[in-house]
C-alpha cells in the first residue's frame, strides 16, 4: 500500500482496525526496515514520501546516476588498480629475490567485460662484474607457477611493460626478480588494472 499521511487524531475517537491499519501497519510497511531484504541493499526516493529498494551490486562495481538523471545505478568502473611495491638485489655470493608483499587475488572472477592486465615499472642496475641478466616476474604461489615474467641485460633504465594476465580466485601472488650480478639492484613497482 502506498504512503497515507497520518491523521491527526481527536480526544475520545474510537480506534478501528481500518484506521490502524491504514496509518500504523501500511506505512510502517513503507519504511526502509520495511522494504529491506538483504544485505547491502540501498533505497533511494522515487516520488514525493515514495522509496524503493535498489539490490547490491556485483564485485567491483560502483554506483551512479542512470542516463536520465532520476536514480542511481550499478556500474563497472572505468578502471580498478591493485598496486605492488617490489624491490630486490644481489650481493657477492647470494641470488637477491624480490622483496615483495604477497597478495590473494580474492574476486570471485575478473569483472564481467574486463581484462586484468599487469603493469610494471621498474630498472636495473649493472653490477660487477658486468655478467649476466636482471628478472622479473609475477608468480602464482599457490600454483607455483609463473604467470608473468621478462628476463634483460643490465642496465635497465626505467621502462614500463604492461600485458594481460590471468588470475585465479582466492590464489596467493607475488612479484619476484633475480638480479645476477653482485651489486645488482632490481626495483620498481607494480599494480593490476581491470579495463
């Protein structure tokens, strides 16, 4: 039932089931606690003392306005980025493997229509002696697989890559790089865009 304004009441008025009914149990009805069904759902007005219920939307989405103006609506973004800090090296001796956080891929999928891509900023230095190569990579730890790596002689001066990859739902990742030369420093950054 639609929305009645509440009547103003007189001294001594017998209280029916109808009037009751009407200005206690149908407009209660109308009111947000009312209408709600699960969790995450939002209400905006679509009339003068007239609300309805807009669902939750799916993972990764955000809301706007709808092209007429009038009410909002789920979208997906124009683009979503996870960033990743890496940085590694090598000392006389040793391999120098990323350090770098680990990160669980928690979507239950890419976005609908997307593309997760990972980009990649990052050098290397030459070490000594001058031998061998700098890597990077991006590694399924679950899997313990590579799901993206690229391998370049030193020095590296500040370069981009970026290339589509694939992920897996609740999977550990994390980005790695050997530097083999001593003195060697392999740094950068990294992030995941969805587009």
């Amino acid at each position: 039932m639609p929305w009645t304004a509440p009547r103003t009441w007189t001294t001594g008025e017998i209280v029916t089931a109808s009037i009751m009914n009407t200005h206690v149990r149908d407009n209660f009805n109308e009111t947000v606690p009312a209408k709600a069904v699960a969790a995450g759902d939002l209400f905006y007005a679509v009339g003068m003392n007239a609300i309805t219920r807009l669902p939750p939307g799916t993972a990764w989405q955000m809301l706007r306005m709808n092209s007429a103006g009038v009410a909002p609506e789920w979208t997906n973004p124009p683009g979503i980025y996870v960033p990743l800090m890496f940085t590694g090296a090598r000392t006389s001796g040793s391999y120098g493997p990323m350090t770098a956080q680990q990160w669980t891929f928690r979507g239950d999928r890419v976005p609908t229509g997307y593309t997760a891509y990972l980009v990649v900023i990052w050098r290397a230095t030459v070490g000594s002696p001058a031998r061998g190569n700098a890597s990077i990579g991006l590694r399924n730890l679950t899997a313990n697989t590579d799901v993206w790596r690229i391998t370049l002689p030193p020095p590296v001066d500040p370069r981009q890559d970026r290339t589509p990859v694939s992920l897996t739902h609740n999977n550990v990742y994390q980005m790695w790089g050997n530097a083999e030369q001593d003195g060697q420093l392999v740094e950068g950054s990294a992030y995941l865009e969805f587009v």
